[in-house]
C-alpha cells in the first residue's frame, strides 16, 4: 500500500526537487538526507521484522565495493586534504543512495510499477524543462542554464530517467504502436536536441538505428529504417539553428584537441590533485566548501575552468579511486551482457548510452538522482532472472512464486 509513495518520495529527494528555486539550497539538503533516512528506516525495519530471504542481490558485490571506496576515501580526504571525517560525510551524501538498491529489495514493489515511476518522470522533466525554457531569464529552478549553441541549454535533475524512458518506449512502441507512445517519443528525443548536448544526441540517435537492426520485435526493418531516415528530415529543419551550432563547436574543438577544456581538466586532475600514490587506490574524497579541500576546487572551477563533473568517470575517480572505476565498469558490461528477456532490452540500451558517454559530462554513477535510478534498473533486472528462473524450474517442483499483484513472494510447498 505504502510501497510506491515510499519509492516517490526517495526518488524527489534524490532529485533535490528537481533543485526548484523557490525551496533555495538549505531545504533541499535536507531533502536529500531525509531521502537517505528513508532508505535507512526501510532497511533497518525489514532486517528487524523481516527473516525472508527474497531473491538474489545479483549486483550486490560491485554496490558494496562502490559503498567501501566511499568508505575509504574519507580517510585520504582528511589525512591528503585536512577534510574532516563529519565534513566529508556530509559532503558525500549524494552516495549514500546506493543503499537503495536494497531497500528495493525490501520493499518488493513489481518491475511494471517501477517502469511506470520511469516513464512518468521522464514526462515531468520534458513538462520542467519546457517550463524553464519558456520563462528564461527567469530562473523556476536553481540550475546551469546557458544561451549557447543555438539553444537554450537546461541542465535539469533527472536526465537519466529521460534517457530511460526513450529507451523504453522505443522498446515498446514496436511491441504495440499507438500514436501516443511515438508522441512521447518525439517529445523525449526533442529534449535531446535543446539540450545541445552532442555525445547524448548523437549516442541516443546510434543507439536508436542499433535497436531498430538487432530488435527481435522489428519485422520489416529496411522499411523502418527508410522511415526513421526521412524522419530525420523535418526534425533537422525545425531545429537547424542547434544542429549548424553543433557542427561548428565539432569543427572548433577537432582542430585544437590538446587545448580542449575537458582534455586539460582530466590531465591537471590526474596529475596534480592526487597527494600520493594510495590515493589513486582511495580517491581523494568528497569535497566540501566548508573545508580548505572544496575551496581549492572551487577555485580550480574558477580561475581554470575545470570541472570535475565535466570528465565523467574521471571526475568520479578522482573521488572515490580505482576500486570504484572497477566496481563501475564491472556493472555496466554485466548490465550490457547479462541475458534478458525482450521486455527489458532497454536496460541493455541505457547502459550501452553510458558507456559511450562516460568520459564526457556527468558521470550518473555519482548523482544522486542517476544512482537510484541506476539502482531501479538493477532491482529489475534481479526481477527478470528471478522470474525466468521460475519458469525454467516449474516443470519440476513447484518453487518461489512471484506474485502478480506485487504484494509478497510466496513459496509453495505443494509435491507433485
């Protein structure tokens, strides 16, 4: 009964609110930490009152190496940084959301349930983004927001759930069309566009021509191919402006690549922000303004313009070290090569996305916002090899079954 308002709430505290200006920085820091003591609460409830085993937590070692670098590189933050152990905890709360990977497992809510928070979300950031866009230069929500590139570029919470629910809907608009899922389609790719953001369009439109040739669900795929080629057409004209800009800034950046602003933040991050040679192994640790280590980041953003969240994984390797970056990649070729059903191919194809983007811009495996929803993608997929492995065994002995409605996993002791 509560299992869904207790997910949404977790989720909109991972979003921060989607960082609406009105609630203003305080608030949704506390936000986010009442998000993490919900996912406390659920976990110490359930290991209380709760001895059932579930199903198997098949990513459950690289989420606790993940959680342990976060551990350890507190250690390198005060002993290299003169970072404060509480200071840095604070500062890294944004990690702490992994925990509800298991909090899922608790709580047992049905993978459809799970789709359906995934595809609303993603309506809601289309709906905030067109909100924002539409009354710039006024800011509804306390985000970067730069005129650049022909467009107007939001950079809004919850980009993964975006990204998920295009892939979604593209699984599913082939499964059964309705007009209604190609509109979405169209709403959800066109956010891709306004975003100017080149390796997300590019890597989704890919991405996109991939499935439409690998897809078990496509029939006639030459003609769906010549269908999405035109297509391709009039969204080109209608957003000419963005894509002309894009090929200039392409052509820029191509003829001085050692000068590339991401290029020289990855290179003085590697080189010149680590104290010593453990801390390649711990990170260096969260920063935090209240502390001389976040004051020199800062002025690092500053005075060179360098961005950790500009370099993706890097960014996050500076943080939290290799045994992260190992955990990281471990998850993303098994979630690309794990075996699924067609219903779940998405998956498959949001983390392939990553994969082509993961040393540019964000990394979502350290936002808080991408990691509940990457925990989400993990909790389903448990399902699905949960409930295969229940149609490969029932016609042997009746085993665990999962139930329908989502309440509970049962187990029938019936002996044929």
């Amino acid at each position: 009964m509560f299992k869904t308002p207790i997910i949404v709430f977790i989720i909109i505290a991972s979003l921060g609110m989607f960082n609406l200006a009105a609630l203003g920085p305080s608030v949704i820091k506390v936000l986010e930490l009442a998000g993490i003591g919900v996912i406390a609460a659920v976990i110490l409830l359930q290991f209380v009152y709760t001895k059932e085993d579930g199903f198997n937590k098949r990513f459950k070692v690289e989420v606790s190496i993940i959680l342990i670098s976060v551990f350890l590189s507190m250690f390198m933050a005060y002993s290299g940084h003169n970072q404060g152990f509480s200071t840095t905890i604070i500062a890294q709360r944004f990690m702490y959301f992994y925990l509800f990977y298991f909090a899922l497992h608790l709580i047992r809510i049905p993978d459809y349930d799970l789709e359906k928070i995934i595809v609303y979300l993603a309506i809601v950031h289309v709906l905030f983004y067109m909100i924002q866009f539409a009354s710039y230069p006024a800011r509804v929500f306390d985000v970067r927001t730069s005129d650049e590139r022909g467009t107007l570029r939001i950079f809004l919470p919850g980009l993964s759930y975006l990204v998920l629910g295009y892939f979604y809907m593209l699984n599913k608009i082939f499964e059964r069309f309705t007009p209604g899922k190609l509109a979405l389609l169209f709403f959800f790719f066109s956010i891709f566009i306004l975003m100017g953001t080149r390796q997300i369009l590019f890597s989704t439109f890919l991405l996109t021509m991939l499935y439409i040739l690998l897809s078990k669900r496509v029939k006639s795929k030459i003609l769906i191919l010549v269908i999405a080629a035109l297509s391709v057409v009039p969204v080109i004209f209608m957003f000419q402006d963005i894509f002309l800009s894009l090929l200039d800034v392409s052509q820029q950046q191509s003829e001085g690549f050692a000068e590339d602003i991401r290029v020289r933040a990855a290179t003085f991050f590697i080189l010149e922000l680590f104290p010593n040679n453990l801390s390649y192994l711990t990170g260096n640790g969260a920063d935090s303004a209240n502390s001389p280590y976040g004051q020199a980041i800062q002025m690092y953003r500053d005075v060179y313009g360098f961005y950790q969240s500009d370099v993706g994984i890097i960014g996050d390797f500076t943080k939290f070290g290799a045994l992260y970056v190992l955990a990281v990649f471990v998850l993303i070729f098994r979630m690309i090569f794990s075996k699924t059903g067609d219903d779940y191919s998405y998956i498959k194809y949001y983390y392939i996305n990553i994969l082509l983007t993961l040393f540019t811009g964000g990394s979502p495996f350290g936002e808080a916002d991408s990691i509940v929803a990457i925990g989400m993608t993990m909790y389903i997929m448990d399902v699905d090899k949960h409930k295969r492995k229940l149609l490969e065994e029932e016609d042997d002995i009746p085993g665990e079954i999962f139930d329908g409605d989502g309440e509970d996993y049962r187990v029938t002791t019936t002996q044929t």
